[in-house]
C-alpha cells in the first residue's frame, strides 16, 4: 500500500485528482452494484424505495468531513513547520559562514569546508532518504550528523582556548541551530497521515457511500448521479490530503532549494 501511496503522491496535480477519481468512481460503481444486487433479492428493486432515512447520509457525511478536517490541520501545520525548519537550517549555515570569516584562516577554511560538505551529504543523503521515508533514527544520517559534530567540536576548542575570538561562542550557537533544524526536517519527513486515520476516512467515506446507494436505490438514474457526485467530493478531500500528506514529496512539497543555494555559492 506504501508503494502505492508514493507513487500517487508523486503525480503532477492534475493526474493525482484524475487518479484519485478515477478510483473513487470504481469503488462508487462497486457500491451501487453491490447494493442493487443485495437489495434486489429482498424484493426492493426499480421503483420500491428502501426505507434508509437521508439523516443516515448527513450524518457518515459530517463524520467524514470532521476527519478530513483533523487531518487536514495536522499536515498543513506539518508543512509550514518543514518549511520553516529548512530556511532556519540554511539561515544558520549562512551565519556560520558569516560568524567564521573573522576567525584564522586555517580555522576558517575548516569551517567553510565542513559546512560545504554537510549541505554536499545533505542533498545527497539525507534527502533522499527523507523522500523515501526513513526514520531518523536511521544509521543514514550518521554521515551528516557527524560533520556537524565534528564542526561543534572544532570551535568548542577554539571558544575554550586562551585569548579565543568573542565571537567563537556564537559560532557554537549558530551550529547547535543547525543541528535542532536538522532533527525537526528529519523528524517532520516521516510525519503525514496515519495508516489508521487513512483507514477511517476511507471507511466512513464507504459508509456514506453505500447509504446513499440505498436511499435512492429506487431511481437508477438519481442515484447514478448522486453517487456521481458524492464520488467527485470524495475524492477532491483524498486530493486534498494526498497533496499535502508528506512535507518534503509531491508538486508542493516543501524543497531543499535554500541548501542547495547555498552550496552553489560555495562553489
């Protein structure tokens, strides 16, 4: 199911919504085949109404809506938060830059090459793996977690050492930044939409679905078109979500572009 989800989710727009139509009028076609053939065999056929009551539809209906919109709340606020967490990255990589140009030159250099290779395994490693959702807790990240360690480490000594440049402490704090951007993108590319909350919404979405079956099982046509309909904001809520589930895949995801121009610039 995974597969599936990451291959959906990383559709141009335009095909995820024809996609996710497309699967949403299967399963409506489904529904109303299943229901007519049920019905029918307890005698309610063309022209007998079931007696379903439209509070029935009303009612799967908000619960629905109520789980879209706790979904929805939670990845878009995800997503704001990987965005925000990437820029402060690459804000506190500038700074470091910034903050070492008055240091000695070898210490300078130091610096300026660990921080060219730690944007280098961070497009390179980290974000792959974070497309492919790997936890952070992953040995993949080890490799860039200990250039900035290694970094701390450096100009800890330099900050400790008699007659240390003032401004050796604020490098320090501009790297612990970094390392705290760091764990919040990692931690925020395994985040999105649970297996369970998937789970839900696709069942009450059903839920819904067959009871408006039923009620107009009665009228072919009404009920060709108000599952019709039904399936067509269905599947615009799937949409919804499935373009903003994960924060860093998809059209509108959130990218590395600021890392990568600052590696341009170190160039």
């Amino acid at each position: 199911m995974q597969g599936g989800m990451d291959w959906l989710q990383a559709l141009p727009l335009l095909p995820m919504f024809l996609v996710s139509f497309l699967l949403t009028l299967i399963v409506a076609l489904l529904i109303i085949l299943s229901v007519r053939a049920a019905l029918g065999r307890f005698g309610y056929g063309e022209g007998k109404p079931f007696a379903v009551r439209d509070v029935v539809v009303t009612a799967t209906s908000a619960m629905f809506a109520l789980m879209i919109a706790f979904s929805a709340a939670g990845i878009w606020n995800e997503s704001n938060q990987a965005r925000a967490a990437v820029q402060r990255e690459a804000n506190a990589l500038e700074n470091v830059l910034s903050v070492a140009a008055s240091f000695p030159p070898a210490l300078r250099e130091r610096v300026t090459a660990n921080v060219k290779t730690y944007a280098r395994q961070v497009l390179d490693v980290d974000w792959p793996a974070m497309l492919r959702k790997v936890h952070f807790t992953d040995n993949v990240y080890d490799t860039s977690e200990k250039t900035l360690i290694d970094l701390v480490e450096a100009v800890a000594r330099e900050a400790s050492a008699p007659g240390a440049l003032p401004t050796a402490s604020t490098l320090v704090t501009q790297v612990i930044d970094v390392r705290s951007a760091r764990l919040q993108r990692i931690t925020l590319a395994t985040q999105g939409v649970s297996s369970a909350q998937w789970l839900a919404m696709v069942l009450i979405a059903m839920t819904a679905m067959i009871a408006l079956a039923m009620t107009h099982n009665h009228d072919r046509i009404a009920q060709a078109f108000a599952m019709a309909i039904y399936a067509g904001a269905v599947s615009a809520a799937f949409f919804v979500i499935l373009a903003h589930d994960r924060p860093f895949v998809g059209r509108i995801s959130v990218g590395s572009q600021p890392i990568a121009q600052l590696l341009t610039h170190l160039q």
